[in-house]
C-alpha cells in the first residue's frame, strides 16, 4: 500500500464522518475509500496551467531543487482554487 494513497483514502474516510479503523466488510473502513482516493489522485496527475505556474513561481523563489516545496505550491494550486 502507497502511503499517499492510503492517506487520502483515510482523509475520505473521516470526510465522510467515519472512524478509519471500525472494521466494515472484514476490513478497517478506510480501505472501502481506496477506489475514491486512486480516482482522486488519477485526476490531478496531470497538471493544469495553474499547477504549473505555482511549479514554476515556487522554484524561482526557493530553487528548483526544493521538489517538495514546489510539490506543494502545485498541490496548494488545485486546493485553493
């Protein structure tokens, strides 16, 4: 299991108002979110203009071999809107 994809299905799971780890279906809760966290994530693999261009302000300010900083900046682009 990717971490990332299990955060954010457990991010889902609790969005949702559900304990992660009641056991539902013989397993805990938030893995029934896993399908919902891959599409989520599928969806935002390719960027768009406004991920790029967060991409490329941040790197000017920091440096292009922050990748988590940039990584974020991106990410903060699609969550801020």
């Amino acid at each position: 299991m990717k971490p990332t994809l299990e955060r954010a299905a457990r991010a889902i799971c609790r969005f949702e108002g559900h304990p992660e780890n009641i056991q539902f279906e013989g397993r805990a809760m938030w893995q029934s979110y896993l399908p919902q966290a891959r599409a989520v994530l599928q969806a935002i693999e390719e960027p768009d203009m406004a991920m790029v261009s967060a991409a490329v302000d941040k790197a000017k300010q920091i440096g292009a071999g922050d990748f988590v900083g940039i990584y974020r900046a991106m990410i903060g682009a699609v969550i801020e809107g």
